[in-house]
C-alpha cells in the first residue's frame, strides 16, 4: 500500500520534472533541449503531410531550384555543443521566417501547426543561446553562416521556400536531435 508521504513526493517530483522540461513565460533561463531527443510520432507525421504536400506542387509547377543554401561538408557533431544550438537557431530563425511568408495560401494552413512547433523550439534553442554571451564560434560555423547569409539573398522566395521545406527532416531529426543530446552526439 501506498503511503501519503510517497503520494505527496511522486506528486512533487512530476511537478519538478515537468515544471522544468516545460517551462512557461518569458522568465525562461535554463537550456531545455532534451524534450528534442525524439520529436512526437504525430508532429513528425505533420511535417512529413507539408513536405509531400509541397513536393506534389513542384512537381506540377515549373520551378527549377539547385540550390544549396544549407550544405555543408561536415556534420553537426563536428561542432561545440554551443556551436550546435546556434546553428540549429540560425537555420530555425530563416526557416520560420520563410513559413510565414509562404506564396502559397492552400500551403499556409498545413504550416500553423508546424510554425507553432517550430516557434517553440527557436524559443528554447535563444535561452540556451543566452547563456553563454561570450562564446567564440568555431571558424567552420562562421564559414558556414557567411555563405548561409549569402545564398539566402541569391536565392528567389520560391527556391528558398522549396529549400526549407526539403531541409526540414534533417533539421528536426539529424540537427536538432544532436544539439539536443549535447555532449552525448558523437
């Protein structure tokens, strides 16, 4: 049988577990990232009905886009933990502002929810951003922000739309998810 006492600090330490993997307000100063190790089955599905969604409109159109504006010739275990989240913020910042300019209207209502989700987590990659002012980035993310900041402005809205769309799994399953699990990404 149970006791009080166990009742009163499972019910406390639920509280705790989730008062801190989930934090509310604006107050927000701790880096919560570990919640990204393994994005919810039915938001994954959301984003994978967007990119089919967009695929079948290039196929009907005649757009033709080789861009390359997030490549790169390493991968993001390759970085600093601090390097990672702030790759991982800059290419949320772009790919949300890309969203919620997106040209086409029967597009835009599939994109609130994945901008809602995507909103979210920009949100908890800036605190832990915030943390460290003084970090140095690497010269292999400078590198990459110059060009990322160069393709972005050569680009015409529709390529650069049709990048963020494809890019998405990797930022959500391979970017995301190493920033997430921190020093443990190897």
């Amino acid at each position: 049988m149970v006791n009080v006492g166990d009742k009163v600090l499972f019910a406390l330490a639920i509280w705790t577990m989730t008062t801190e993997a989930f934090p509310k307000g604006t107050e927000r100063t701790k880096c919560h990232l570990a919640k990204y190790k393994s994005l919810p089955p039915r938001e994954l599905e959301a984003f994978k009905k967007a990119k089919d969604k967009f695929e079948d409109m290039m196929l009907s159109s005649d757009r033709k886009c080789s861009t390359r504006i997030f490549h790169r010739n390493w991968e993001v275990k390759e970085l600093s933990v601090h390097d990672r989240v702030i790759l991982v913020e800059k290419e949320l910042d772009f790919t949300i502002n890309v969203l919620e300019n997106a040209e086409d209207p029967s597009l835009s209502k599939l994109l609130s929810r994945l901008l809602e989700i995507l909103t979210q987590i920009r949100g908890d990659l800036r605190d832990c951003t915030r943390q460290t002012h003084s970090h140095r980035h690497s010269r292999r993310l400078n590198n990459w922000l110059q060009n990322f900041h160069k393709s972005k402005e050569t680009e015409t809205p529709g390529c650069l739309e049709a990048s963020v769309i494809l890019n998405l799994f990797r930022l959500l399953n391979e970017d995301l998810r190493c920033a997430a699990y921190m020093e443990l990404c190897v």
